[in-house]
C-alpha cells in the first residue's frame, strides 16, 4: 500500500531523518510523538503538501514523491479540521465534487449520503463557524472521505475532543477502519494508539525510532522515550554486576536491582512498571523477589486508587489499588518494603 | 472619583480635541455655506461635469490597477521571493512622495516623450490633459492602500485551508478564487474603497498632468484662487457631499455583498 524509503527533510533548525516505513492495506497506523517530533511534517508530506529533500513516497506500487496533491488520492485531515469558514457545511462537503465538476444532482446525492454516515444530515444548512469542535471535525471528515481516499490521513483528530466526543469518534474512525479504509492516525496521546493502533511507531525528533504492533512497542520498549509513552516511571541507569549468572544493576545511589538478561552490557537502563511492584509493611521472605526497603514521602491519588512516591536512595512509584491502601493503612514518611520479580524488570538497550 | 475615571476623563479630553479638530473645519464650511449659493453650485453644469469626471475617473483606476494589485497583495502574503522587502518599499513610495513631485514624475512617463506617452500616441491617445492620464495620476498616488491591505486581507486567511482545499483536489487558481479570494474579500474591499477615495482627492499629481478636463479639486482650487473663499466653498461642500453619498453606497454594498456570500452559499450550491 504505502511504502516510504529514506525520507529525509530539513526545515529550519527540525529535520525528518531517514523515515522507513511500510503500511499494508486496511492498516490502521498510529504514529505516536511529542508535539514538534515530525509528525505533521511527516503526513503533510505524505499528502504532498510538502516534499522530501530525497527519498521516495511508494503507494499501491506507484511512486507519488513528486505527484501533484490533487492526484494523489489521499486525504488529510487537519488538526484544526480546515472547515472553510464561508461556506456552509454542504458547500464544504460538496467542495471536492465542484472541483472536479460533477454534476449538481449528483452532487446533492452523494452530500447526504456522506453527511447521513457522519451523523450530520441535519447540519447540512449550517453555518460552519456556529459548530462545535466535534461537529467541525465530522464536517472534515465527510468532507474529505466524500473523495474516496486511498489512504486517510488524521493529524490528531481526538485532542480537542471531550471525553465522550472522543469515544464516538475512536467507534467511528474503527468502524472506518474495518469497512477498509486505510488510514495512518498521528497522535501525541498514548491511550488513543493503544484503543485504535493494529500497529504503531513511535516518532522523534524526527525519526521513528521504534514500530511494531501495539504490544511489541510497549511491552518491549527500546528506549526510555517509548518506555515513558507506556506510563512507566521507574527509570534506572545503572551498572551491570553478574553474580554467578544473576545480573544485578546497581543505581548511582547503590540500590540494588536483581534482573534477567541475556546478554547485558556494562552499563544500561532499568525499567519496572508501576502496577508490578508490591508493598508490604514487614519483609517478605520470599528470596527470589527484589526486596527494596523506603520511605513514602508522597500518596498522590490517582484513577484507580492512589500512586506512592517511595524514596529509597532512588525514587520509586508505585501504584496501589484503594482497598489495598486501607488494609496497608499507609502513611506518608511511612517505612515500607517493596517487592517484585526479577521477570518484571526491562533492560534497555540502544538509545538511553 | 478614582484615578481611572480621571485617566478615562483625560483619554476622552484629548481624543475629543483630535475628532474637534477634523469636524470644526468641516462643520464651519457649511455653516458658512449659504443655502442659495448652495442651490446655485447644485445646478451648475460645470460643477457636475468636474464631480462625475472624478467620480468615474477614480472608479476606473481602482478596478483597473485592482487586476494586477490584487495578484501581487497574493504573491507578497504567501510566497518568499529575492528583494520581497525591497517591493514592499517600492508599493508604499507614493505614499511618502510630495504629490506634486509624484505628478511630475508621471508627467515624464506619459507624456509624448515618455514611454507610456510614445506608445499611447502609436493609437492615437494624448494622455495629458486626458481622463486616462487623469487616471494614472490618481492610482499612482493611491494603489499602494489597494495592495496593502489586500495583502493583510490575504495573510490573515489561514494557509492551512488553501493546503486542504489542494488536498481535496482543488486547482491553486480554484483555490483563489475560491477560498483566498471570498475570505480575503472584506479587507480588499477596504483597500479597494481606500483607493477609490484617495484617487479621487488627489490634488497635487493630477494637477500637472491635467488642468483642464477639471476634476472637482483642481474646480475647488481654481474656483479660490480665481474668485475666493465663498465662491470655493459650495463647490467644496456640493462634493464632500457626493463622496461622502458615494463612499456610505460602497462600504453598504460591501458588507452586504459579504453577508450575502456566506447566508447563500448551500442555495448557490444546491440548485
């Protein structure tokens, strides 16, 4: 379907750099990334908005790196959704079709069937400028889709979006998805590569620097960037010590972390996700576990029941369900232990 | 009192003085106009020939130089190009420059010696002492307010929806006229009023290109320095009138034609 090879870019001071990227029919792609990675470059260029300094945009076998826009067959739509303010919601809809010169009647038709599907019939006469974030960026969407994409482009659609707008437009964008359409989703939002992505990459500054399926990038993160889009704060540099075939690395505050590897270098990263480690007031006799003694300093409460802030010559969050955090009565500059398996500590390689 | 209404006080003092300033004189001219003077000047053919030439003569300026202006408002709010600061001096120039020395300026150019002067005589047009030459003298000196703001006009319309409107297959020139153009539409209106108004009380330029056929302000002129003030004034006030009648019609339609633009759309549209 859309094949991109070399794709480099420089603008200003940012430059995209060496972007690889290969996305089969029907693929629903989310390229996740700090605001000012790339990505907007990125599908600007792919919508032929903007144009690589080398490299080669491939779709369906055709090479479109210097095709015009308009011939391209893919449709883009805006962050800021791009509904013309002097047009009503048909005349935006049926803008594409005047352009190509397609008869009125047919025009009329196919404006209805368009907004009928995006649940906006009924706006059809409105005034864009009188519309509702939500309704713009359904008026964007009929708009753009009423040209038959090849490949759909979405450049943040849920970010101005309240909570439930967000879940009608993520049952919409999958529906769209599974009735084939294509379509590559850039986000800065975690939770929305993770409900909508069959596969994701994570971009920046300027460059995908790791891709996968959603379970591959997350639950195998190959940096620490990848590893904060997960929600894990607990990072370690630490040395690598091996005792008899048990690796232990130890932070520049001489905790002592006990992992599995096999083939660790010198130095490396650590990372252990929240929900796996466990409190406990006395310590556990289980040998095997990580056994990490501090002290609470901070109980934030959070969506599920509360997050601890644990120093222990390095700092540690945990999160802790509610009932959990009444049986254990805990207390600020409380001293407790934490716990967890050597399984679920991640060694980092490449870019630290 | 607190020490902002003494402020706002002072604001208002000083800005009235300033609105005195531009009405006291006006205001007095036709205080001092008699009503049967008035009436006289109304019937007078020479008058009305003078106020329609500089009506029309303006007009056609504008709409003339508005072909190339609004183009090159276009290029200067979106492209980048060598010297872009160096034209935008250029544009503004007429601005700064005396009248008078702008007139003799054009003079050389139109004239039979001058370029323009030798190629509109090759069709025989002796655009000296002519409306055409009138014309340029008038959109010389006020084409700058045209472009200017037609350039703001076009800088303020998003460009990310000309890069949608290309992005759902519009051509760049269906995407002027279409998107930049209608959007743009208030402030060229603006400009193209602007331009309108400034050509048609220009004095100083157009007065050394053509003294005879008279335009109302050269009429004035000669009228003062000929006869006096009390002849001078009713021709004045007769076409501070007429402008001002011309001026309200064309702001009027403006707005209306806007209105109009975004209320119909889906009807223009549909059917």
């Amino acid at each position: 379907m859309l094949k991109l090879t070399g794709i480099n870019r420089k603008l200003g001071d940012f430059a995209l750099e060496d972007i690889n990227l290969e996305i089969p029919e029907g693929q629903y792609y989310v390229l996740l990334g700090r605001s000012g990675a790339g990505k907007t470059q990125l599908l600007e260029m792919i919508a032929g908005l903007e144009h690589p300094d080398n490299g080669s945009i491939i779709l369906d076998n055709e090479d479109i790196t210097r095709k015009k826009i308009q011939d391209r067959k893919i449709g883009i739509v805006f962050q800021d959704y791009a509904v013309f303010p002097h047009m009503t919601v048909f005349g935006n809809i049926a803008y594409p079709l005047k352009v190509r010169k397609i008869r009125k009647s047919t025009i009329a038709e196919k404006v209805e069937k368009a907004a009928s599907a995006m649940n906006i019939k009924h706006l059809l006469e409105r005034n864009t400028e009188k519309l509702s974030g939500g309704e713009k960026q359904r008026v964007a969407l009929a708009r753009t889709l009423i040209t038959s994409p090849r490949l759909l482009l979405l450049d943040e659609p849920l970010s101005s979006l309240d909570a439930s707008l967000k879940d009608d437009m993520k049952r919409l964008l999958r529906s769209l998805n599974k009735a084939g359409q294509t379509i590559i989703h850039v986000t800065h939002d975690y939770s929305d590569a993770v409900s909508l992505a069959k596969r994701v990459g994570v971009i920046h500054n300027g460059r995908i620097i790791q891709e996968g399926s959603v379970d591959e990038v997350f639950k195998n993160p190959s940096n620490r960037f990848v590893a904060r889009y997960a929600g894990i704060r607990n990072f370690f540099s630490v040395k690598i010590r091996n005792d008899n075939g048990i690796f232990t690395g130890v932070t520049k505050h001489n905790v002592c972390i006990k992992f599995e590897c096999e083939n660790p270098k010198p130095e490396g990263l650590l990372i252990i996700k929240s929900d796996s480690i466990y409190i406990s007031r006395e310590m556990p006799e289980k040998s095997e576990l990580n056994l990490i003694k501090g002290k609470i300093t901070e109980i934030i409460p959070s969506r599920f029941g509360r997050e601890l802030v644990i120093d222990a010559g390095d700092l540690f969050y945990v999160n802790i369900i509610t009932s959990e955090f009444e049986t254990l009565n805990l207390r600020e500059q409380q001293e407790v232990w934490m716990c967890f398996s050597s399984k679920d500590v991640v060694s980092l390689h490449g870019n630290l | 009192m607190n020490r902002n209404s003494i402020f706002t006080w002072v604001l208002m003092i000083l800005s009235s003085l300033v609105l005195l300033f531009i009405l006291a004189p006006l205001a007095g001219m036709f205080i001092h106009t008699g009503g049967k003077e008035f009436l006289e000047t109304v019937k007078d053919k020479e008058v009305h020939a003078s106020v329609w030439l500089t009506l029309w003569v303006s007009f056609a300026a504008t709409l003339f130089f508005a072909a190339g202006a609004i183009p090159l408002a276009w290029l200067l709010a979106r492209k980048n190009f060598p010297l872009k600061n160096m034209v935008q001096g250029i544009i503004d120039l007429p601005v700064v420059l005396p009248h008078t020395a702008a007139g003799i300026a054009l003079l050389g150019f139109i004239s039979r010696d001058g370029f323009l002067g030798k190629t509109a005589s090759l069709v025989g047009l002796d655009l000296v002492n002519h409306p055409a030459g009138i014309a340029l003298a008038m959109a010389f000196v006020s084409v700058p307010f045209l472009i200017n703001a037609a350039r703001d006009g076009f800088a303020s319309v998003p460009e990310r929806l000309e890069k949608a409107a290309l992005n759902l297959g519009a051509s760049h020139s269906k995407v002027f006229f279409t998107i930049s153009l209608p959007l743009a539409w208030r402030s060229i209106t603006t400009g193209f009023v602007m331009m309108f108004a400034r050509g048609m009380s220009e004095f100083g330029a157009v007065v050394i290109i053509a003294y005879h056929p008279m335009i109302a302000p050269v009429l004035i002129y000669e009228r003062f320095s000929s006869y006096g003030l009390n002849y001078a004034r009713p021709a004045s006030v007769f076409f501070i009138l007429v402008a001002l009648l011309f001026f309200i019609a064309l702001r009027l339609i403006s707005i209306k034609r806007k209105e109009k633009h975004i209320t119909s759309d889906a009807e223009t549209d549909r059917y």
